[in-house]
C-alpha cells in the first residue's frame, strides 16, 4: 500500500513538473505576443509619422498654389487695366481721327 502511495506522488510530482512547463510555454507565448504587439505597434507609429509628413508636403504646395493663384488674380488685374488703356487709347485717336477729318 505504501508502494502505492509512493507511486501516486510520483505520478502527481510528474503532473506538476508538466503543469510548471506548460505555464512556462504560456508565458514565452504570451511574452512573444506581447513584443510582436509592441512591434507592430513601432510600425503603426513609423507609418503615422510618413503620413504626417506627406500631409505637412501637400499642405505646403496647396499653400504655394493659394498663393500662385493669388498672384495670377493680381496678374489679371494689371492686364485688365493695360487693356482698359489700350481702348482709351483707341477711342481718343478715333475721335483724333474724326476731328482731322472735319478740319481738313
């Protein structure tokens, strides 16, 4: 009966040698989860900060087309008034005409 007993603990101090193993698995499973977590998560991070690079580029040149166009509207303008002048111009030398034309 002794023997038995013997037996039974051996087989129970096997058990929890098995039980001590497999929570040592679970735990170098779940550390490794965690710094793959925490790798992708770098990752995740890396790619935030292209992206908010990109995004400071493409607010630069929609600034710099604001302001192109903003300078072509002023462009505009001085060939509005250019060509204002240029009709002045026309209308003065056609009453210029009409008038050399009733003193001759």
């Amino acid at each position: 009966a002794l023997d038995v007993v013997v037996l039974v603990l051996e087989v129970l101090v096997e058990y929890v040698r098995v039980l001590d193993v497999l929570v040592g698995v679970e735990d170098v499973l779940l550390l490794d989860a965690l710094v793959e977590e925490v790798v992708l998560f770098d990752v995740l991070v890396e790619v935030a900060l292209v992206v908010d690079e990109l995004l400071l580029d493409v607010v630069a040149v929609v600034d710099e087309v604001l302001l192109l166009e903003v300078l072509l509207l002023e462009a505009l303008d001085v060939v509005v008034l250019v060509l204002e002048v240029l009709v002045e111009n026309v209308l003065v030398l056609d009453v210029l005409g009409d008038v050399e034309d009733v003193l001759l």
